[in-house]
C-alpha cells in the first residue's frame, strides 16, 4: 500500500490589505493580470507591473526607486507571441517565440540578465508562474471551462497533463489527484478576498488594473527593514480571480517573514504562513521552506529548486522565495 501524504487543516483565511509601511523600509510591489479578449482556448494578454519604492524614516512622501512593466501576448500553449516591456530593454524580443517555464526563465536571463535585481526582471521572471495558474480563473465563469482548454489544444500542466509528484500539494497518494494522475477539480479549494491596498495607505500599491470579465491576477509585496542589527523581511503573495458577481476568490496565499544577516546576506530565520491553497496537502510545503536557512538570499533563485524539489516544495512557494534573491539589491536602498 502506498504512503498517504500528510493532510491539514484547510487553508481558507487571507491576510487582507498590505500592512502600513514603516519609517525606513523598503517595498517591492509587483502584478500580473491576464485577460482573454478573444475569450478562453485563445491568445490572452498578460500585463505586468512593478514598483520599489522606499519610506523615509523621518516621514514624507514615498520615494520611487524603480518601476517596470510589460504586455505579453501568450498563446494557449504559454509561448510569447509579443512583448513589449517597459522601459524598453534592447533585447526584448529575443523572448518571443519562448514558452513559460524553465525555458523561459533561462531565456530572460540570458537576454536581460543585465538587470538581475530590478523590479522588471522579477515581473517578468514571474511570467512563468502566473501563466501556469491563470487559466485557473475561467473555473469561476463557467463549469465546462476544463473541456474548452482541451478543445483548444492548450499545454497541459505537470508532465504532459501528469501532476503526481510535481509539489508536496500532488504526492503520489494525495486528494489532489484524479486516478488517472491530472489534478482533482472536485477536490479543490478557493476562499473570497478583499482589497489588497490598505485603506490608509493607498500609495502602498502601484496602481493596480480594473478589469471587466474574467481576468486573474498575481500578486506580490516585499517589504524589508533594518531592526536589532538583522534584516527583518515580510512577504506576501496571491494568487486571485475576478468572479461573475464582482468579487475576487484566490486560490494560493502566503505570507512569509525572514531575518538576513546584512554583512552576510545569510538567512537565519524563515516562517512561511500558509493562508489559502487549494488542497489539504499543500500546508506541508510551509514546514520544509526551512531546510533553505543558511542560504545566501542572493543564490535563492538556483537554491530554492535544488533544495526544495518536487514533493519537498510547493511551486508557488518557491516562486515567493525565489524573489528573495533581490533583497541585496533593495538593501542597498535601506538606511
């Protein structure tokens, strides 16, 4: 009889607005929201946008360090059919024709690994999650959406539509997966949030889009601070749909805290909080994000898939924790 992996208590309780900003902190914003204008199993666009921004310590108006966006036309099978990123970087369009994943994060550093550390590069590092979850959003309009992706020959996900092992959430065994090995809708999980943007802090978000129809967004904020000689950080990330009534439902959240040592850029302490996930197995990825303490923050986007692969990790997880190997970069901004 084969193991059956640890479940838990679902994960149904969002953590609302961003926080307030504190004196002397720096924060990363970034989004990512898909829209279907030609509607679902055809190309649909992805707009990505960041922001750094920096809160002096003795008050004042925030102050922007750097923005960065992009438009991705993204065919069903995840290929970049255009892209035009903002500011304009000169080798851009070397990623047309590339599909998300593996392929086109090794692209993107290839072409713009001249801008590691930017907000602009890790939105569009981030192409690659947000376009494996977005579909995800089509699930709240319509109850065939999974025939129509089908019908329109759309890449599959896992290995060829196989998603056993993938992530701790689809262990071999676990009540995410179907018997012939793709993921459970039936199974599946989501919980309504609110607004991101703290009613007393509006200007603690980049602008964020309004959309009409189905339209799904990632979205992260990243916030650090110098407090006792460490490097405090707070995390949080989601991953959200629009519905036909006009709210939003989510179906990833996380919120994670850290301490760096700053001469070192070591990571000496890691919670990772599992707020919403879509199956009782996906909680368990939260307890081994901690083998990565005593990593260099900076080695993190090679780190986190070496220490934490398949049923060790979860993928959204990682993608959170990869970001982390920015903080350097943004450190500098600290005082």
């Amino acid at each position: 009889m084969s193991a059956v992996p640890p479940q838990f208590a679902w994960a149904r309780q969002s953590a609302g607005t961003a926080p307030l900003r504190l004196p002397g902190s720096v924060r990363r914003t970034t989004s990512i929201d898909s829209s279907w204008p030609e509607g679902l199993g055809e190309p649909w666009e992805m707009v990505g946008s960041a922001r750094d921004a920096f809160t002096p310590a003795e008050g004042g108006t925030l102050v922007t360090l750097a923005e960065g966006g992009y438009t991705i036309r993204t065919a069903p099978t995840r290929e970049i059919l255009a892209i035009e990123t903002r500011p304009r970087h000169p080798r851009d369009q070397e990623l047309v024709g590339v599909r998300a994943g593996g392929a086109s994060r090794r692209a993107l550093n290839d072409a713009m690994g001249d801008i590691r550390g930017t907000p602009q590069f890790q939105v569009l590092d981030d192409f690659a999650g947000a376009s494996l979850v977005a579909g995800w959003v089509w699930s709240l309009w319509q109850d065939d959406w999974r025939q129509d992706r089908k019908a329109a020959a759309p890449a599959k996900p896992g290995r060829g539509g196989q998603m056993v092992d993938i992530c701790t959430g689809f262990a071999a065994g676990a009540s995410s997966l179907e018997a012939d090995g793709s993921f459970s809708q039936s199974t599946q999980s989501s919980t309504p949030v609110g607004p991101l943007v703290h009613p007393e802090d509006p200007a603690g978000w980049h602008p964020l889009p309004e959309g009409n129809g189905p339209t799904m967004r990632r979205a992260r904020r990243l916030d650090l601070w110098r407090d006792n000689g460490l490097i405090r950080i707070d995390a949080g990330f989601q991953d959200s749909g629009t519905t036909p009534t006009g709210a939003r439902m989510a179906i990833h959240e996380y919120r994670v805290h850290a301490e760096v040592e700053p001469g070192t850029m070591r990571l000496v302490a890691l919670q990772a909080l599992p707020l919403i996930l879509p199956y009782r197995e996906c909680p368990g990825a939260s307890i081994k994000a901690t083998r990565l303490i005593g990593q260099n923050v900076a080695d993190l986007r090679e780190a986190v898939v070496e220490v934490l692969p398949g049923t060790l990790g979860c993928t959204h997880l990682n993608d959170v924790l990869r970001g982390f190997a920015d903080i350097p970069k943004l450190a500098e901004a600290l005082p």
